[in-house]
C-alpha cells in the first residue's frame, strides 16, 4: 500500500465519504469503507489525515498522520 497525506476538503457525515486535497495539489475522493477503515468517527474540513491506497491508487483506508 502507498501512503500520503492531504487535507480534508469535504466529508459528508451522513455517507462517510469526502474528498481530500492532497499536498501535491492534487484532489482525491475516499468512499465510505475507506472511512470505516480508519475507526474515526468523524472528518472535520481542513483536517490533515494521512490516506492508504492500493495498487490501483484506490483510497482503502483514511487514518490520522502520526508524528515521528
């Protein structure tokens, strides 16, 4: 799995699907089991997240960014 991080642009609460602003500029939508993945329970807009997707560049998991 590749990992990036981006920004929250928008989160529906109600289909727990958004779409996130990556840092490369670049706008990546996230379906809801992707969100279900993560165990959050809500998205607030502007947040920082860190995204998983798969080899077809599918979002399969949206998580907090850890700091190291």
């Amino acid at each position: 799995m590749l990992g990036m991080q981006g920004t929250v642009a928008t989160f529906d609460a109600a289909t727990r699907s958004g779409l996130l602003l990556l840092d490369d500029g670049t706008e990546l939508a996230f379906p809801a089991r992707a969100f279900d993945a993560s165990g959050l329970r809500l998205l607030r807009l502007g947040q920082r997240v860190r995204v998983e997707t798969d080899a077809g560049g599918d979002v399969v998991r949206v998580t907090l960014p850890t700091m190291s």
